[in-house]
C-alpha cells in the first residue's frame, strides 16, 4: 500500500492514511482501503479497527484534482457510487471501525467519518461537508448520513452555508462519542478499542448487524430480526463461555467461536 499503513497489536488494527498534504481521498486512496478492509475482515487476530490521519488532518475531503478528469454527469456520478459503495462497506463491517479525528474531517473525508461506528473528535477539529462552495454537493452519502446524527436542521445549515462546526460541536450535536484534547485522541481511542476486543467478535457483529438493519426496516421486521440473531449468537462458544464466567465469577476469554 502507497497511501494506508496498518499495524495489529492486541487485537486491535491501527491504519492510518498517509496521503499529504490533507489525506484527500483519492480513488487509489479508497480502493487502498477497500483491499485493507477486505484482509482484515478474514482476519481473526483483528477484532476493532482504529482509522486516524497522518499530519495536520483525519482527511480534507476527496481530492478534488480528480474532478478535473472526469467528463461527463454520467462519470461523476459513477465515482459518486464508487464511493458510496466503500463507505456503505465501512459503515456494514463486522468488525467495529472507530474514526480518530483531529485538525479536520471535510466532505469526503467526514462522509468516511460518519460511515464508521463511532467517532472520537479532537476538540479543535474542523468537520462539515462544504462541497456547496465548490458549486457541487455531497456524494458519498453525506446528505444522508449526517442528518441521522445531528437532525434535518443542523444538517441543512452545516452544508447550506459550508461552514464547519468544532469537536466540541460535533459532540454537543451527536456526531462524535467523545470530545477530548488532541493529544489523548489515541489513548481515548485505545480505551475504547481495548473494551470492545475483549467482547465475543460473535456478538459485536450481531449487534453491529441489527443497527444498520433499522436503517432499511420497520420496528416489527428489526426486532423480529433481533430474536434471530439473539438465539444464533446463543448457540455459540462465545455465549456458552460467557455464562460459565458469570457464574463462576470470573472473566470470559472469548475466542470467536
């Protein structure tokens, strides 16, 4: 990989974009991170995923040279897709991606953001999606995306004017789950990711399944849904493991089984 690297420690897959100056999104910088995503996927040494940008940025945004190339509505809208499709990837991941934010998260880089499971904000960062200032608008899903987390309104101004709003903001707003100084966004990040690696990887992707099941169902579909999966998860080691240990008073090794 030129643009992504990626290291495994605990359990824990740490990559980190490395396209400066901004981390743009290039199209060889999200079919890097698709391949990545495809590997860690099969890969049971890996149970969380921490994304985070290398320099000054999480990412800028799409790498707008790009556009430049394109020659036609019907190309455009076919990268769009392209996109669409990673972050649709990204956001149906098994395994919980965690995005690690600092200095800012802009259009397609808070498009990918917001894909991920969670977000941890430096508060200082910059995020929005300020594509309307370039005569275009959001299209790897941000249009949609973003109002599921700060509501119609917020969303409408955020892209409407195409200012951003701070980490703090984002937390006060719903878009991020912690709001911390810049230089504890990695050890924040490392708490989080630790607690969720020591859950049955059985159980965080069947509950990682039901909340984007929602997304696309009526209540009574997702919670018949719901009792599927809770009686498939039960069925497993994992669970079998998990209720010996309470029992016993003692902690569960959970062994994806």
């Amino acid at each position: 990989m030129n643009n992504l690297t990626c290291s495994i420690e605990s359990r824990i897959a740490t990559v980190e974009i490395q396209h400066p100056p901004a981390n743009a999104l290039s199209s060889f910088v999200l079919k890097e991170l698709s391949s990545l995503l495809d590997e860690l996927e099969t890969n049971d040494q890996v149970r969380v995923i921490v994304l985070r940008g290398e320099g000054k940025f999480f990412s800028a945004g799409a790498d707008i040279k790009e556009f430049t190339t394109v020659q036609s509505g019907e190309e455009f809208a076919d990268l769009g897709k392209n996109g669409q499709e990673l972050f649709s990837k990204v956001e149906r991941f098994s395994k919980p991606i965690i995005a690690v934010i600092h200095g800012a998260a802009l259009g397609g880089g808070l498009e990918l953001a917001m894909a991920c499971h969670m977000r941890i904000v430096a508060k200082k960062a910059k995020l929005g999606l300020p594509e309307l200032q370039l005569g275009i608008i959001p299209g790897f899903a941000g249009t949609q995306r973003l109002p599921r987390y700060v509501g119609d309104a917020k969303a409408l101004e955020m892209m409407l004017t195409s200012e951003p709003i701070s980490g703090e903001e984002a937390y006060k707003w719903g878009l991020a789950n912690h709001c911390v100084e810049e230089e504890e966004l990695l050890s924040k990040a490392q708490e989080l990711a630790v607690k969720i690696a020591t859950k049955s990887p059985i159980s965080v992707k069947g509950v990682v399944d039901l909340v984007n099941y929602q997304y696309n169902h009526f209540f009574d579909d997702s919670v018949h849904k719901e009792a599927e999966i809770f009686g498939e998860v039960f069925k497993s080691n994992d669970a079998k493991e998990g209720i010996s240990a309470f029992i016993e008073k003692r902690k569960p090794s959970f062994q994806g089984e």
